[in-house]
C-alpha cells in the first residue's frame, strides 16, 4: 500500500510540476492581470517616513513558484526608489502627484518587470522552445504578443530549477532600467 502511495505520489508531482507548466502558469496569470498584484507598495512607516513594502511583492513571487534567492536578486531593480523614499516625510510624498516626480524618484513603476523594459503590458504569450540544461535544470523560452497578432514581438528566456521535489522560476532574462 506504500510503494502504490509513493507511485501516485511521484505520478502527480511531475504531471503537475512540468518546468513549462510552471513558466506558462506564471506568464497566464502575469498577462491577466498579476503584474498589478505584484509590485511593492510604497508605505508610511513606523517613523513618519515613506518606505516600499516587500510581503505582497514576496508573497505573490513565492506564489507563483519563484525561488526565494532570485526574489531577492529581483529587489534591486526598486533600490533607488527605496532609498530616494526613505528621505522623505510620508505626509510631503502624499502630496506628489505628478508623474514626473514619481519617475524623479525612480518609483513610477511604469515598466513590466517580466516583460522586460516596455510602458506597455502584453496581451497574451506562448510557450516556445524547452531546453533541458541538466537533469534539475530547463531553460523555457516565452513569446509575448501585442494586441492577438500572431506575431512575435519578445521572446524571454526563463530558467527552472528542480528544487526539493518542486519545479521553480530562478531566473528571467529580461533588460532591467539598469542594465
């Protein structure tokens, strides 16, 4: 009865994990949608200041099966708003409302951070090619479209590892604002 429950038990671990299964279900639900849940929010802190808050941020990532080493790699890209954040009062931040101040600051967040750099979201992607690194390690390739064409406007490359029985997302090779 154990080894039959061990069977099943590996049986649905890689029916359900597939390293594309996992890059498509993340790039599904970031087109719908999912990259407005996942940006940090910008937050009064205990202090009176104004500071970027991470848990959604983590939370929506570790969701989406991304490992915690790249979540972390993936902060850097909202360092300089953080930072230009942390010297301002929350109560004169409240007060800025033009875009351009936000973008002074490097908080606009206006571009797609798994899309690569575009002020625009995609609407739809595909699978592409799956190459088999090693044994623990695939390289997905996503094409993104605009507006249903069927052409390809960027293809992404995105690495997942097999890590404690799971697939997971620990890198995606998009252009950052600074690369």
């Amino acid at each position: 009865m154990n080894v039959l429950f061990f069977i099943l038990l590996l049986i649905t671990e890689s029916q359900n994990s597939k390293p594309e299964k996992i890059v498509d279900d993340f790039y599904k639900w970031y087109v719908e949608g999912g990259y407005l849940e996942s940006k940090p929010r910008i937050i009064e802190t205990s202090n009176g200041g104004t500071g970027l808050d991470y848990n959604i941020y983590k939370s929506t990532h570790r969701k989406m099966r991304f490992a915690d080493d790249f979540i972390d790699r993936s902060f850097k890209v909202f360092q300089n708003c953080g930072e230009k954040l942390a010297k301002i009062p929350y109560t004169e931040f409240r007060k800025i409302d033009d875009i351009e101040e936000f973008e002074k600051l490097d908080c606009s967040f206006q571009f797609w951070q798994w899309f690569g750099l575009t002020m625009e979201p995609y609407d739809h992607h595909e699978i592409g090619d799956v190459i088999q690194l090693s044994t623990l390690s695939y390289k997905v390739l996503v094409h993104l479209f605009w507006n249903n064409s069927d052409k390809i406007d960027r293809s992404i490359p995105v690495t997942v590892e097999l890590r404690n029985r799971k697939w997971i997302i620990v890198d995606i090779e998009v252009e950052r604002p600074d690369d």
